[in-house]
C-alpha cells in the first residue's frame, strides 16, 4: 500500500511554513491509501502542493483540472531543474515535479534499477493524475526513465517531451561518434561512475568538478557521488532496451547543438521528425537547454503542446 501525503501552500508564498487547519483525512482518488491535507486559507485560481509518495516529495504547481504534465530531471539535478518551465506552463497545465531517488542530498546512498525508478513513476502518476494520462517531460537519464515508463504503462502518457536525450545507447549512436567523442563520452561517464563506487568526500569533490566541466546549471552544493549510480547501473547494461526505439506517443524532442556529441543518431531524430503528431527542435545551446535558452525552449514546448491532442 503506497503512502501518500499533501501539504498545501497559497500561490505567492512558496517558501512559507505549511501551518493552517488540523490535517483532514479523505480517500484516495483510486483508493490505493490515503491523502493527508492540509490546506491554508481560502482556495486560490490554483494551489501548490507538496504531497508525498512513498517518501518523495511531489511538488505540484497549476489548476487541479488541467492536463498534468511530470517532470523527470537527470544528472546532476534535482526537481529545481524545471522551475522556468513550471513558470511558463503553470497557468494552463498542472506541473509535477520530483526528485529522484537518491539525488537529494543526505539521501540514503544506494543504487537504484530503471524497473525502480518505472515503479516510483507509476505510483507519482497515480497519485497526481488517477483518472487522466499525463504528459512527460524528460532530461537526460529522465529521458532512460520515463522511456521505461512509457513502455511497461503505455495508456497512462498521453504525450512526451525530452530534452537532449534520444536514442543514446543505440549501435547507430556509437557509429556516428569519432574517437576523440568517445573518448570523451567514455572518459566523463566511468569516472562518475568510479566517484560512486568509491563514496566519500573525495568522490563527492570528483563529482561537482565534473559537473562544472560539463556545463550543468545546478547548484554544486547539493551535487554528490550518490547521485551517480545511473551511471553504474544503467551504462552497458545488455539487458536495457534501445531507448527511444518504439515511439507510441506525440513527442516533441528538444536537443542541443552546442556539444562535443549528441545523445541521439541521425536516423532517429529523422524518424521522429517525419512521425505523424511528432517534431523534433535543435537549439542553439548545450546539454541544459532548458536553463541556458528557457524563453526559446518554453515558447517551443507552449506551442507545440497547444497543437497536440493531449
């Protein structure tokens, strides 16, 4: 039995302590537990809330009646990666947002399965949208993630969106990256992946001077080696299937142009783009192009989802 929690804070007073009315037990929409909540004031045009699934923290930002939309960031982020995209959509879609297991930091440290991570989306997906399927937004080892996701629960995603990464593990991927890229490639991914067998300060200190070479945006502070176990776990893997081989849904695929290499082959981001109710968009920045170019990237993601059944 999952176990899910809400607290509620009014629209412009994000940081505020959750105090109000004495907790009030209701039904789950899809009676798998209970919902705790907590409600301040009176009810607002849309609330956030933070409610809790199985130990995670899910933020939620927009009307309850809106299509949902969750977001699933990857190395080396938490859910603070989707805050200009939240600001953009918040007004006509409801915006999910978490952190991945084990990302946060003083998080318990131990490696966790793409079957894992599916199951912790499948109990957010049930909790923030029981009777609607939901849009993905995806990132970098989100991208793995929620393919898996959309895989084993076809009929709950409605449409995807991932950013930089597609088809990465795929023999035409590695075919089309020359030495020097795979050198690179190989070089930055076994030494996280080394910093997070290892553990400790040092690897922690490995771990956000690698982020600063890469470009990433996210706060150093909160970058440790706990964070890296996608990498342990997930590259090489024989038993992952091709990411991004089967597309069932819209997609709209959002990459950057602006790096050593992509994460994507030709063929397939030419098979996507030719896909009925599909687009695929190069921008002019590197692997965080939600962050370096959010206006350009917002008002791309706005006007496709406004021409997508969803």
């Amino acid at each position: 039995m999952r176990d899910v929690r809400r607290r509620r804070d009014r629209v412009g007073d994000r940081c505020a302590p959750f105090a109000g009315s004495s907790p009030t037990r209701t039904p789950r929409d899809r009676g798998v537990a209970s919902r705790i909540t907590e409600s301040i004031g009176e009810r607002d045009e849309f609330m956030i809330d933070t409610i809790r699934v199985d130990g995670i923290d899910v933020h939620i930002d927009g009307p309850d009646d809106a299509p949902t939309i969750v977001m699933v960031h990857g190395w080396p982020d938490t859910f603070r990666l989707w805050e200009s995209q939240v600001a953009a959509l918040r007004d006509s879609y409801r915006c999910a947002r978490f952190t991945l297991p084990g990302f946060e930091l003083g998080a318990p440290r131990r490696s966790h399965s793409v079957d894992e991570i599916a199951e912790t989306m499948s109990g957010i997906v049930d909790a923030v949208s029981p009777t609607r399927p939901v849009i993905l937004m995806l990132h970098d080892f989100g991208c793995a993630f929620g393919y898996r996701f959309t895989v084993d629960a076809p009929e709950r995603v409605s449409a995807v969106i991932m950013f930089d990464v597609g088809d990465a593990n795929s023999p035409e991927v590695d075919a089309e990256l020359d030495r020097t890229a795979k050198i690179l490639r190989n070089g930055y991914q076994r030494t996280l992946a080394a910093a997070w067998r290892r553990g400790g300060r040092g690897s922690n200190t490995v771990s956000r001077l690698m982020a600063k070479v890469l470009g990433t945006h996210a706060d150093p502070t909160l970058i440790h080696s706990g964070m890296n176990y996608p990498y342990e776990a997930m590259l090489g893997n024989p038993d992952l299937p091709v990411l991004g081989a089967v597309i069932a849904h819209p997609t709209f695929y959002l990459y950057g142009t602006k790096k050593p290499f992509m994460f994507h082959s030709r063929d397939w981001s030419d098979r996507l783009a030719a896909t009925e109710g599909c687009a695929v968009t190069a921008v002019r920045a590197g692997h965080w192009l939600m962050v370096q170019k959010a206006d350009e990237v917002n008002s791309a993601i706005t006007e496709w989802l406004g021409s997508t059944k969803v």
